[in-house]
C-alpha cells in the first residue's frame, strides 16, 4: 500500500509528536452516496495506520451545512423550490419530522453510513460555529487581508474576479446573499454592506449572519482547527484550484501552514463517464452498499487502489467478484506485508470475519435452492465439495446470507435470481421431454447417497439417446421443471443440492 505509506510518511515526517489531525467534509445537500465514503473511509484508513504506528490521530469531517440550499435533489419533493436560498440547516426536512432540519435528515444517513462501514469519525457542524462566534477570528483576518486575497484568488487561479465578488455572504431575509462589502467594526462585530436597494446596512459577524466565501471558509477552518491533513475530490486539486487558492491564503492571510493535500479521483457507477450524483440519481447510496455487501469488502474496494485512479462501481457482477477477492485475500496464508496492511485497515484490525471461504456464486444459488433458509442453505453446502469449510464457517456463512438476501432483493440480475417452483403441469413439456425425465428420475432414485455435480451431470447426458433430445433442448427442459426458466446454476451441480427425494418427484410430475 505505497499510497497510504506515502502519506502516514510524510505526516509523521512533518508533525514529529502531539495528535495528527485529518479533515473531511462537505455539505449534508442530498443522500450520501458510495462515492462520497471514498473520501472519509481514505482519512480512516490514514488515521489507522498512524495509530498502528503508534502516533496519535484523530479524524473529524466538518459538516458544511451553513451552504446555500441550491438544488433540488431528485428524491426530494419538488415543493422543496420554495427554500432554495436559505441555509441547509434552516430549510425542513424531507421526512416532516419536528425539529429536524433537511441537513439533520441528510446528516443522518452519513452517520449511519460511517457506522455500518467502521469509519471512527467526529462530525463538526459549520452552523453552530459561526452562530456562536466560533469563526470570528477567521472573519477578521480575512475582511481585513481583502487586496491579499483578492490577488491570490486572481493570481492562483487565473481568472479576474467579477467587480461584485464579495468575501462574504449575508443572511438576509433567511437567505444567503452575495452582497457588495463596505467596512468591518471589530469592537460591536458587525460589517456594514449594500444591499439590493442601494442601502447600507449592518450584520453580526459573531452571530452567524455572515459567513465567508467558500473559498475563504476552506483555509479559515484549516487554521482554526489545525488541520494536518485532508483528502480532496480531484476537481479541487487541479492547478489554480480551489486547494491551492487556500494554500496561498493561508500563507498570506493566516501566517500558517496549510495541510497535506490527499487529492483521490472518482467513483463512478460502471458504464458511465460521470461520477456518481445523488441529486441525480445516478449513485447507489452508502448505505444501500452496505446492506448488499460486508464493510470489509466495501472498503476493500476503495483502499487497494492508487487514489489517483478512477474507480467503477458494479452492484451486479462487481458485487460477486469483489466477495471472492476478498474472502481469497483473507484465506491466502502467505500474505504479503502489503497485503497484511490492507487487510488491517479494511477490517480495522479485527479478527472476526463476515466473509466465508464458500465462493459467493456458490452460496447464492444453495440459498436459493433452500428456499432462503440459512441452516437448510448450510446442510446444502455441506453435500459439496465445500463440506468441510461449511462446517467450519456457518456462523460467517449465516452472516454473509444476510448480504446475499439485500443483494438478490435489490440488484441481483434475473438470470442469477431463481425460486423452486411450487407445482409443475406435466402438459407444459413434451412426450420426449417426459421420457427424459423419468429417465434421469430412475438414475437419481439409485444414485449413491455422496453424488457429486459431475455424477448429475453425466447422468443428464446418459439420457439423450434413449430421450432423443438435444444436450441443450434436456438442460432448457430441466430449468423450466424446477424453476420456471430457460437458464439456471450449473445443471449438475443443482441437482446436487437439491432434496433428493423432492427431486425425483419433481421429474416424476409427481411434485
């Protein structure tokens, strides 16, 4: 994990004693989706592996939800137009729950995301500091370096700043507005500014009726908070970006050090070119991710990669190839050190284990087969080639099934989904299609009590020539008797699984 060494190197290299501060953030808009828990499991991650070296660390993720109300979201009530504007924090919630804010609900769902996924994080709210004085210092500094920052902004940036660009935004009416600046009075804490009219007028600054362009806010808090580190999306950490507009003012304004910049790329659902976006629903939610797969995995996902590399989702096919990939990681005995160190920092350092040694296409189609009963699914595996290993993980297998039964629910595909049909009309099938189950009905009925995958399937093709069937014409017959559909798990294999004496019913018309 030379990314992650890469970091905790330089961090330690910088601060050689006392508590190493990493920073996340962002603003409780919309749902919290997979993308965005790349950032916060990545501080994780860093934070683990300075513990693990035994330094202090801590992790907080500042919670913007001072922000403009700017866009309704697509799974959010269209009504919700009439507070564009307002702060997220003053505008109500999606639920009408009493008390609670739109940025309380939306909050929430991180919360219970970094739960699920294991990330150990404090959250700091933006409103509650500048309603308390909290930014005031912060305010001062900047309102009164207004010439530095503007040539750091145009400089940094190469832009020319518009002649209405303003520090600051003013709670106006219980909206933020961008409003022409006119002085600061440091003994009452007020700013005077235009307002719409002409007119000048007055806010607090200590009572959170001003608030400071998103630019100026990001190296405020850095100072406020002593911030040492702080991943980033990559369209901050582009040259003249918003990352490095903050470094130069944290040089000329607040006299300090600006943090390690972790810049990481993307997430995006597979197949498409954008990253994901909840407001448009195109994103799977964090914690939909984690009701379809263990912690472990998800994290697993995000931190065995380069953070520069762009990553693609897949909560189809993805899901089952990064199941097994894991569970072999846990399984293989001769780890690497690298190896060793990603599997701490996705399990945290924890011995218990949520993904089993049986491969995932595996347990999906026996937890079907056992009509979605956990132990019948674990007396299915136990007549495999994964006896041993059932016997050995059914309190993992149990836990893992729970996984398996959000995924078959939300985004398993159809062929993979199947259920034993309850009855069978013998006037579906044809005269050959019953001749040959009866045949196969007579072979399984003498079949010895330990027949594997490959004796069903010989079996199955012992019958064409007395059937007079083609090889793909039995196996379709087959899907359609047992489960209602053209395609299925592996014939042989299925059959294995499946209650013997249920079986020979079924092929006998008789079940």
């Amino acid at each position: 994990m030379q990314w992650l060494n890469t970091i905790v190197d330089e961090l330690i290299t910088r601060h050689l004693d006392g508590e190493i501060l990493i920073e996340s953030g962002g603003s409780p808009s919309g749902t919290y989706h997979l993308g965005h828990m790349r950032e916060l499991v990545t501080c994780d991650a860093i934070m683990l592996e300075l513990q693990r070296r035994g330094r202090a660390a801590k992790h907080i993720y500042f919670v913007d939800d001072l922000d403009v109300f700017r866009k309704v979201p697509s799974n959010v009530p269209a009504e919700f137009e009439q507070y564009l504007g307002m702060p997220i924090c003053d505008v109500p919630s999606p639920s009408g729950k009493e008390g609670e804010s739109y940025a309380d609900f939306f909050l929430q769902g991180l919360i219970d995301s970094c739960d699920a996924l294991g990330v150990d994080v404090e959250f700091v709210r933006s409103h509650p500091k500048y309603r308390s004085g909290w930014f005031v210092p912060a305010i001062e500094l900047c309102l009164q370096h207004i010439p530095a920052i503007r040539q750091a902004l145009e400089t940094i940036s190469n832009r020319k700043l518009d002649e209405h660009w303003t520090p600051v935004q003013i709670l106006e009416k219980g909206r933020l507005k961008n409003r022409k600046f006119l002085g600061i009075d440091t003994t009452v804490k007020t700013i005077t500014y235009e307002d719409v009219d002409g007119k000048t007028q007055t806010a607090q600054y200590d009572k959170g009726e001003v608030k400071l362009d998103w630019r100026l806010d990001w190296p405020a808090r850095w100072w406020q908070l002593h911030v040492h580190a702080e991943p980033f999306g990559r369209e901050h950490a582009s040259a003249g970006g918003s990352y490095d507009t903050g470094v130069q003012i944290m040089k000329d304004v607040f006299k300090a050090e600006p943090p390690l910049p972790v810049p990481y790329d993307s997430i995006n659902m597979v197949g498409d070119t954008k990253k994901m976006s909840a407001s448009k629903g195109t994103a799977i939610s964090a914690m939909e991710g984690a009701e379809i797969m263990p912690a472990e995995v998800i994290r697993y996902f995000i931190l065995r990669a380069q953070l520069n590399k762009l990553l693609y989702f897949d909560p189809v096919n993805g899901v089952v190839q990064l199941m097994d990939e894991f569970a072999a990681l846990a399984a293989k005995p001769d780890r690497t050190e690298s190896e060793e160190q990603l599997l701490y920092v996705c399990t945290r350092g924890l011995d218990h284990k949520t993904v089993s040694r049986v491969p995932f296409s595996h347990l999906v189609a026996s937890y079907q087969a056992a009509l979605k009963d956990a132990d019948k699914t674990i007396a299915i595996i136990e007549r495999t080639e994964y006896s041993g290993v059932a016997k050995e993980d059914a309190d993992i297998i149990r836990s893992e099934l729970k996984f398996i039964d959000e995924w078959l629910t939300r985004r398993a595909p159809d062929d993979v989904k199947f259920a034993l049909k309850d009855t069978t009309d013998g006037s579906d099938f044809t005269e050959q299609e019953t001749v040959f189950f009866n045949l196969l009905a007579e072979k399984i009925a003498v079949a010895p009590d330990d027949a594997d995958g490959a004796w069903f399937h010989n079996a199955i093709y012992e019958c064409k020539d007395t059937s007079g069937l083609e090889p793909k014409t039995m196996f379709t017959a087959l899907y359609r008797l047992l489960i209602g559909k053209t395609h299925g798990p592996r014939a042989g294999w299925f059959l294995s699984i499946l209650p013997r004496e249920w079986l020979i019913e079924r092929l006998r018309l008789q079940a």
